[in-house]
C-alpha cells in the first residue's frame, strides 16, 4: 500500500473503565493507572500528534461511551482525539463530535451491522470512521486471524484481512488492527497481522497492541506497513517520552512531525 500520510503520527491510547484509565495485558488484568482527562493533557503537552480513547467495556457491558469522561479529555487537551467503545448508532457518533471529538472508532457493532459503517462514512465522511479490527490466531481462518467482538470476549468467524477489505470497501476512513496475543504485553506488535492489513487495503492503518521498546515502532511503521502507531503501556509506564519516541523514529529515517 502507499502511505496515505506525510508524516508517522504517535498516538497514546487512554483505554478507559469506569471512566478512569486502565491498562491491561491481552485485553484482561485491567488495573486503574489514573485519570485519562490529566493523561490525555500530559500526552498533548509532551508532542503526541493524536490521542485515542477507547471505553473498552462499554460493547460488554452494553452501555454507551461515558460522555463525561470524554468531554472532560477533549477539553483537556490540544490535540485531536478519536473515541471507542459502545458506538452502535449514528446517534452515537453525533453526540461525540458535538462535543468535539474528532473521529469515532467502531468494532463490534460494524461486525454485527455493515451497514452502519456504510451509512456512517455516508453521513459523517470517511475521514471520520476508524474501524478497530480486534483479532485473534486461527488455523481456520484463510489469513490466519480471526476477527473478535465484545472485546475480545467472542469469535465472528470472519477472517480478520477479507473484513478489513470490507470495511475499506464501505467506506471506512482508517483502520486499527490489534492481536490478542501481542496486547499489553510490550514484546512488540503483531507484525505479520498488521502487514497483512495495511497490505490488503488503500487506507491508512494504525498499529496497536505491543509496543514496549522504541524499535517496536519502527517496526510496525517500517516492516508491519503502519501509517500510525498506538502506545498505551509503553507511553503510560514513563519509560519513554513522546519525543524520545519521535527522535528515534527521525533518527531512523522515519519521517514524524517534530
């Protein structure tokens, strides 16, 4: 595929519970690591090019996204955020960019809707439309991944590669792959799952789930195909700052926006 963006963008991941940010490993072990409104502004202040806030319960516990707690992070930073979790309608996704949000992430209720993406991209645009393809190993799928819904908690039985063509085919604006196997854990993204997404489609794909070490970066942007990376534990954790992130990436011929 040939990169849609100028620049890689670095984008910290705020999963949300409760209204409070958590990190966890393979989508489980949630453990509360603050407030994501004081998150989100620190991560504006330090250069991150974007901020994704996903309610990571909400398709679960079938509920909305928590209004407030996004509205609280928009005001809190300067940057633009994309928000998840709980988005089943259009009505949905009006409520959060009325307040200023500024794209929305679906997953589960596109595997169970199509169409929503569909009437989705038509009403809002593409460019507003992320959808979060979740996926885990299968021997039966054609691709090897199968995608996963209620976070993680169910099978779809669709191959996670022929949906990412789909919903590109229905007007989703980017996409953001993430393995069960590799999420939480640091080790490093799933790189033959995201090659094989930013491979099959024309838009632009946002690595997620792994990162824990500078060069998992380049590795998802450089061998997995990736126009963005999504950092959560790796950015929450303190080890790395956005801009050791950022001057790694440059150093290593990566264009990022400094």
């Amino acid at each position: 595929m040939e990169h849609q963006l100028d620049f890689r963008r670095i984008i910290p991941c705020l999963d949300v519970k409760d209204g409070r940010l958590v990190r966890g490993v393979k989508f489980t072990e949630l453990e509360d690591i603050g407030d994501p409104a004081e998150n989100g502004a620190a991560y504006s202040e330090a250069g991150a090019d974007k901020l994704m806030l996903l309610d990571i319960t909400a398709t679960v516990e079938k509920r909305k996204t928590l209004i407030d707690a996004v509205k609280r992070t928009v005001k809190a930073i300067k940057v633009p955020l994309t928000v998840g979790g709980g988005i089943s309608s259009c009505n949905d996704i009006e409520a959060l960019l009325d307040v200023s949000v500024s794209k929305v992430s679906i997953g589960t209720a596109a595997v169970s809707n199509p169409d929503f993406v569909k009437e989705a991209a038509k009403q809002f645009g593409r460019g507003n439309i992320v959808v979060a393809i979740d996926a885990r190993r299968s021997d039966q799928m054609p691709s090897g991944y199968e995608v996963v819904i209620s976070g993680g908690t169910k099978g779809s039985g669709l191959d996670a590669v022929e949906w990412a063509q789909k919903v590109a085919e229905l007007g989703a604006g980017s996409i953001v792959p993430t393995s069960m196997e590799t999420d939480g854990t640091q080790a490093g993204y799933d790189i033959a799952f995201t090659k094989a997404i930013s491979q099959a489609v024309e838009i632009p794909v946002i690595a997620s789930g792994g990162a824990g070490k500078l060069e998992h970066l380049y590795e998802g942007i450089v061998d997995g195909g990736a126009d963005s990376v999504l950092v959560a534990s790796m950015a929450h954790s303190g080890e790395f700052t956005i801009q050791q992130m950022k001057d790694y990436l440059q150093g290593r011929g990566v264009p990022v926006r400094i």
